[in-house]
C-alpha cells in the first residue's frame, strides 16, 4: 500500500480522463433530425368545403391540433388549418370553409379546383404535392359527382358543359343555390331542380320583381316549389288543383321538358294567358268557370279533349260525385277513368273526350259538368240524363239507390233518347 500511494493522484487523474471523453464524444454529436413530413396518399380524391379529408404518410405528429395542414390552389394564396386527429402516419382534417374564396371561378362562381397540400409538423414539408396527390376540391354542398369529367355522359366534358345535368340551370347557379350541378333532382322528390325553380319564379317573383330578390332554395318547407324540399311534390303551390308532382308529369312527357314550361305550379296561367277555344262544344268542355281563358287546371294537355283538372282529381274521378254531393248514391259499377297524361286510357283507339265511360251515349266531354243543355248529367251513373238509356239499370237499389232524374231541370226540354228500349 506504501508504494501505491504516491501514484494515486495519476490513478485518480486516469480515471477522471477516461469517463469525460465519451461525455464529450456524445456532446460533439449533432442532435438528431426532426422528420420531414411526406403526404403519400389522400382521400377521397373528390370533395367539397366543409367535407373531411385524410392524408397519409410519415413524419406527423400525434395529438389533436398539432399538425397544421396547408392548402393551395396553383396562383392561388394559401390556406393555413389545424388537423382535428393525428398519429405519425395519418392525419385527419376539415377542409376550411375559408378556402372556398381561393377556389377557382367559373361564371363568377366557385367552382372544383385542384388544391395542393403541404404539412407542418415540427418540420415543413419539403415541396406541395404532385399531381397524383392532389384532391378536387369543390364549394361546400356540391356533389361530388359534378367533379367527374362528363357525369351525364353526352359526350361533353364538365369543364366546358354549363348544364352538366341538363335540368335547365347552370352548373355556376346551382353551385350557388347550393343545387347539385351533377344531379337534376338535389332533393329527390322526383321533380327537377330547373322546373322546381322556375316554378317558384312564377309564383314569387317573375310578375312582381319590385317584390325583392328571386325565391332561394332552401333545406326545408317554403310556401312555393323548392329544390331542396324533398316532401312538396304533392303540394298545390298555385291553388289550380294540380299537384306540383302532376303539373311536373306534364311538363316532363307530355312537352317534352321545353322551356316556357306548359304547366308550372308557380302560376295558373302557364306561359301566358290561353283563350277559350272557338269550337263550342270544347270550349264547354274545357270551360269550366264560363270565363274568357282557360288555366291550366281547364286546358287539354294530353289533347283528349277533356281538361286536365276533371281527369285528375275532378268531375271524372267517379269517387268526385258522391264525395261532392252527399245525397247521391254511385252507381254500382266501377268504371275505367281517363288517365290527364294519356289521350286514349283504354287504348280503343277513340280520345277519352270522346268516349263514353258509361255507355249511355253521352260522351265525357259532355257529361264533363253537372249540367249540360239543361239536363244534369254523370260520367259514371248511366241512368243520368235520362233512365231510358241502353245502359241504365232496369232493376235499381230499392233503399239508397242512386238517381236517375227523370225529370228535366225547370225550363228545360226532356231529355233525348238516343237508344229506345223494346
């Protein structure tokens, strides 16, 4: 021990050396690199504001908020927004309602535009993504179907289609009534958006601009026509006593789905005021008021002779006359009726107008009203005018019968007998 100790302090002066050269080794070491981040895929491919994207790929950070996602469209300026959920490989984030002023415009209009994406995480990524790794982007609300090249396949690419759906609105309206520009029936309710804005026109607006701006769609019930009301189909917005679902059918296969519409739930004198027809024996079929013109609910659409109101819901619905007067018993057959979007529901060859539904040898158009040259009449009560028809029970109910009335109305002369019996 005696010789070890005048070497101590070269012992002690080894050992202190020995232990600070790696400290100082791992002190002249760079800190480790933070990760650059690199998108390599998103999804989906197609959206619009509002819509939520994911974007895979590394170098991310975990946690809620801690990644902000870059958004930027080619000459455009770039839009900051924090990603809502994040793992080291997968970020999940809104796309802000405030890029949709960035987009590129069309008409005026926002339309779908290819945005570029970049993350910053502890790092910025180093460059936007490429082509392959860009999304579509659309103003909120709209379809993804209208960021297909040709949606309604007419051999027209989207880009320089105005109408890509064809319902009679442009694509650069519908993005900003919040309609579908890939879909003529936003709401579903089977009744396109052009004629369900039109409508709403006529009704609203069309004849009394000084009232304000036109009527927008609206994602609930409105009082006229509304593209985004899918529970007004059967609603009569004009009060002529066709439905909107019926005076759509007419306008969709009985014109064609032409512009002026022919028949518009927004107005009872679609496409403009029509005369009474000089041919007096339609003009007393279609006349129904006895007035100068006809409205919609009185004209011919499917041209059979008859107007369209009574085929529809009126005097030749046989379920009309008993609901109307009270005291008068139906007949006890049930009999074909005229179809309003069919000129020949029997297919016999003979228009409706001019068939006899219940063979009593007065035709429909005749027996269109209660009265008809003094004598009340039934489209589906053979023994009206007269009981003496071909066709008329010989043998009627003895408690709750329905009529005849044999009698003429007051002033009236009897009625003819077109068929005499034995």
């Amino acid at each position: 021990m005696t010789l070890l100790r005048p070497l101590r302090p070269l012992l002690l002066a080894l050992a202190l050396a020995l232990v600070a050269v790696p400290a100082a080794t791992a002190a002249s070491r760079p800190a480790a690199a933070k990760p650059i981040p690199q998108i390599t895929g998103v999804a989906p491919t197609k959206l619009a504001v509002g819509d939520w994207l994911t974007i895979r790929g590394r170098g991310f950070v975990a946690g809620k908020f801690k990644n902000t996602v870059v958004f930027k469209r080619d000459g455009g300026r770039a839009v900051f927004t924090k990603a809502d959920l994040a793992t080291t490989k997968r970020l999940r984030v809104q796309v802000p309602q405030k890029l949709e002023a960035h987009l590129a415009r069309k008409d005026g209009f926002p339309t779908s535009t290819p945005v570029r994406l970049r993350v910053l995480a502890k790092r910025f990524g180093k460059t936007f993504t490429v082509a392959r790794l860009t999304p579509r982007i659309g103003p909120a609300n709209v379809s993804t179907d209208a960021l297909d090249d040709d949606c309604d396949d007419d051999g027209i690419k989207n880009d320089v289609d105005p109408d890509d759906d064809n319902d009679h609105l442009t694509d650069a309206l519908e993005v900003a009534l919040k309609l579908k520009p890939c879909g003529a029936d936003t709401d579903g309710d089977t009744l396109e958006d052009g004629w369900e804005y039109e409508a709403a026109l006529d009704l609203n607006w069309r004849d009394h601009p000084q009232s304000g701006r036109p009527p927008l769609p609206y994602p609930g019930k409105r009082p006229y026509p509304n593209p985004l009301d899918a529970t007004d189909a059967d609603v009569d917005h004009d009060s002529d006593g066709l439905s909107a679902r019926l005076e759509h059918s007419i306008w969709v296969k009985l014109q064609g789905r032409r512009m002026p519409m022919a028949s518009s739930d927004g107005t009872q004198h679609s496409g403009g005021l029509v005369p009474v027809p000089s041919d007096p024996g339609l003009a007393a079929a279609l006349n129904l008021n006895d007035d100068a013109w006809l409205t919609d609910d009185e004209r011919d659409h499917d041209g059979d002779r008859l107007p369209t109101w009574s085929e529809a819901t009126g005097t030749l619905q046989q379920e009309w006359w008993p609901a109307v007067y009270k005291d008068e018993k139906p007949y006890t057959l049930t009999f074909l009726e005229p179809d309003p979007l069919d000129p020949d529901t029997d297919g016999d060859g003979v228009l409706d107008g001019d068939d006899d539904q219940d063979h009593d040898d007065w035709t429909n158009s005749q027996e269109v009203k209660r009265r008809n040259g003094g004598f009340m009449v039934q489209p589906y009560n053979p023994c009206l005018p007269t009981w003496l028809s071909r066709s008329c029970a010989l043998h009627p109910p003895s408690e709750n019968s329905y009529p005849p009335f044999d009698k003429p109305l007051p002033g009236a002369p009897a009625p003819p007998i077109p068929w005499p019996r034995p």
